[in-house]
C-alpha cells in the first residue's frame, strides 16, 4: 500500500526571511522598508516580528504601494 505524500501546509505568518523573497525583494531591502514603514502590518509574538501571507500578497498585488494607500485600499475592500 502506497502512502500519498502529505499536502504542503502554506504558513500563515512569515519572518522577514521568508516574507522578502515571497515579495521578491533581498531581506536586507525588506528591513530598509521596515525600518521606514513601507512594510504590511506586522504581528508580534514573543521576540518574532511576523507578517501574514495573506496581507503580502494582497499589497503585492496592489503593486506595493504606501502603506497609508494600502490600508485604505483594504478598508474600502472590507467595506463592500
């Protein structure tokens, strides 16, 4: 009996190592863009600063714009 390889389980938080290439952006570009705002929203849980896939590939999608558009890009999508 042949056992089917389990599914890949997509994560739903990123670290900045992950979330950069996932943007297709160099992790040392990402931490610029942190460090002046231009990132998602970013979770905080414990000493891991997290970022949820969802929201990267919506801003992605978006054509990563500033985060004060984005997030009325996105207030405007949860108001329809």
């Amino acid at each position: 009996m042949n056992n089917p390889s389990p599914l890949p389980i997509e994560p739903l938080l990123l670290r900045a190592e992950q979330a950069a290439p996932l943007c297709g952006l160099a992790v040392s570009t990402w931490y610029a863009l942190m460090a002046s705002g231009q990132t998602p929203p970013s979770i905080k849980l414990g000493k891991a600063r997290l970022w949820r896939t969802d929201l990267l590939r919506q801003w992605c999608q978006l054509n990563c714009p500033t985060i004060e558009k984005f997030e009325i890009m996105r207030k405007g999508e949860n108001e329809s």
